[in-house]
C-alpha cells in the first residue's frame, strides 16, 4: 500500500444542528448511546492502516480532545503514528470564512511538514465505513489527479439537503460539483472524501486561499476540473450525512432495524470507541423495552420503544419514552411521557410530565436542565 496521511474535518460543511452544538462539535454528537460521530472516520482511517492522522476543529473542542485522547483508544502506535487534534481560527465576522481552506491555512506549516506523498481527507459529520486502502489503491491505478467519493441516493429531495452533489459523465469523470437543494430525487451525494497527492493537496490549499478568502475545497476542484482529471467513486453501504437536527435523530434511529446495522457493523473492520466500566444495565419489575439500544449503567423501570438510551440514564417507574435519544447520565422521571425527543446529557425530566413532538419535528432539553 502507497503511504498516506488522514485528515479528518467538517469545516466549510453546511451543518446547523441547532441545540446540542452549542455545546460541542459534532464529531463529539454521542450516537447510538456509545460511539461518538468521529469514532467512525478515525477508525475507517486506522482499520486501513493509516496512522497519522489530523483532526480540524473550531469550536468547544474539549469533549473531543477528551475522547479523542492520544489515539490508543483506534489502535495508533504513538511511537510511529500520531493522532493530532488541530485548531483553527474561527470567524466571527462572518460564517463565510469558516471554510475547510481557511482551516488548511491556519496549519499550513503543519500540512507542509507531512512526508506521506498522499492524504485521504474524510469529514467529521457523515457516518459510513470504507477501506480506504482499497480507495487509494482505485486512485493510484486510475492515474487520477483527484479522487472523490460518493453515494448514490434516491431521496435527495427529503434528504442530504446543503450535501454537495456530483454530477459525473459516464467515465465516472467530474462534470461539475453543486449543492443539493431538493429538486431531484436520485442525485450522486460527495461525501467530502478526497484522495490526492500531498503536493497537490498543497497547491490546491494555496491557489484556492489566493482566488477568494471564503474558497471551499469543493470551488477550487471545480475551478480546475478542466485542468485536472478527477474522478468518482461510488460507496456501498451504510451511510448517513449529519448536516441538521432531524438528520441526527433519523441516522439514530433507523439503526434500530438490524438489516441496515449490519450494513454498518457487518464485516469489513472494527468501529472502536472509548469504553466505559460500569455495570450492565439494570431492568427493575414491570420495566418494558421494545426495539431500542441501551447502553451499559442504566436503570429501567418504565417502558422506552424504539429508542436509544445512553450511558447512566434513569427510567422511573411508570416513565414512558418512544422514538427517543436519551443522553448519557439523564433522568426520566416517574410518570413522565416522552415521545420524539433528544434528551441532553444531564438533564432531569421530573416536573412536566408529558413531552410530545411530531416525528418530523423532533424536539430536544437542553444539557443540564431541569424541566
């Protein structure tokens, strides 16, 4: 295998996950009770032996410097690997500059410094596995200049909304990149994965900074997709795009049916993540539990149906909680009635005793709060 380095960012994306960002980036987003959202680029990174690997982050970076650690948790040897959480300024003049270039920018030396010849770059904020072995080897026999990765979606009209899209000729070459606004069902969804060399890594950060200060990757590439040779490659599998609120709760959920969880953790590589020692959950008399994920430390003594239960959470007697998230360390009150809810951690639902939202505009309690 030709050596590579891994960068793993979601700067420059088009992601309002409104609440629980306030508290955390979104490779921070806890999912399906256990993992963290970057658990699954860094471990597809590491399953393919790739161990040096950088992390771009902006904003509220402690809860991922925290779990992210010194990289042991995905098997990277520190003696020859390194797993480097890197920091960028963040605009506040305008959201326009928080661009994946501008992050590029501010770590330049940094980049320059890597002696990979190629760098995969796979984002934060999309859930999916590859062997990214097998994507550099199809990159490197294709003689490409760029290689992108895609999924083919049927329902870009409800779904991927702000994703960019690939519209490729039938050689699988680039004809151009644009956003998903929803007009077309069946559309080539990017999923901000790209394979190159490090020196045309650098000469894109470089001449993108020079056209426009608020240069995405994505305009560069399209800039110069009549100079370069750039190609598609379609993913099978699992995948999901955590671009807003709903998309979080739909890409929880929908891993309840066992068909599409064994697409994502079916063979094909580990999904590592930090564990936690505690006791298996503990499901009192009359506690009732359909179709859900509950993770180890919690208490049941109510009913939850189709949902997900973090780490430490409490379910009291006579508590009822359906097409849920419930955050780590959270307290479900006695006779409290939940439904379609995201529970942040820490919170305490005791007082108000029913919360009911429409599945297509889930609700959430913030971190904390005691309703």
């Amino acid at each position: 295998m030709a050596k590579a380095y891994g960068i793993v960012t979601s700067a420059g994306s088009r992601i309002n996950v409104e609440g629980m960002m306030e508290y955390r980036p979104i490779g921070s987003f806890s999912f399906l009770g256990r993992y963290r959202i970057i658990d699954f680029p860094i471990s597809n990174l590491s399953n393919s032996g790739i161990d040096r690997i950088q992390v771009y982050v902006s904003q509220n970076p402690r809860s991922l410097a925290e779990h992210l650690g010194s990289g042991s948790t995905y098997n990277i040897n520190s003696k020859r690997g390194k797993l480097q959480l890197l920091f960028n300024q963040d605009s506040r003049v305008n959201d326009i500059y928080n661009t994946d270039i501008a992050a590029y920018m501010d770590n330049l030396s940094i980049i320059e410094r890597m002696h990979q010849p190629y760098v995969i770059i796979t984002p934060a904020h999309m859930i999916f596995k590859q062997d990214f072995n097998k994507l550099l080897e199809t990159h490197i026999q294709s003689g490409a200049d760029i290689t992108l990765l895609y999924h083919k979606v049927n329902n870009a009209k409800t779904a991927c909304r702000g994703c960019s899209v690939l519209n490729l000729n039938r050689q699988k070459g680039l004809k151009s990149i644009e956003q998903n606004i929803g007009n077309v069902d069946d559309r080539n969804i990017f999923m901000d994965t790209y394979v190159m060399t490090q020196e045309r890594f650098i000469e894109l950060i470089k001449k993108a900074a020079a056209v426009s200060a608020v240069y995405k990757m994505t305009d560069i590439i399209n800039a110069e997709r009549e100079n370069l040779d750039i190609r598609g490659v379609q993913h099978k599998g699992y995948f999901a795009a955590i671009v807003d609120f709903k998309s979080y709760v739909d890409a929880n959920l929908e891993l309840l049916d066992m068909d599409k969880a064994k697409q994502l953790f079916g063979e094909g590589g580990e999904i590592y993540t930090v564990t936690t020692d505690s006791c298996p959950v503990h499901y009192f008399e009359g506690a009732k539990v359909v179709n859900s994920m509950i993770a180890n430390g919690s208490r049941i003594e109510g009913t939850v149906e189709n949902s997900i239960i973090g780490r430490g959470v409490e379910i009291g007697k006579g508590a009822v909680v359906k097409n849920c998230i419930i955050l780590g360390h959270s307290i479900i009150g006695e006779g409290v009635h939940l439904e379609n809810q995201v529970v942040d951690k820490w919170a305490e639902v005791r007082h108000v005793k029913e919360i009911i939202a429409s599945p297509d505009d889930p609700g959430y309690i913030r971190r904390d709060d005691i309703i």
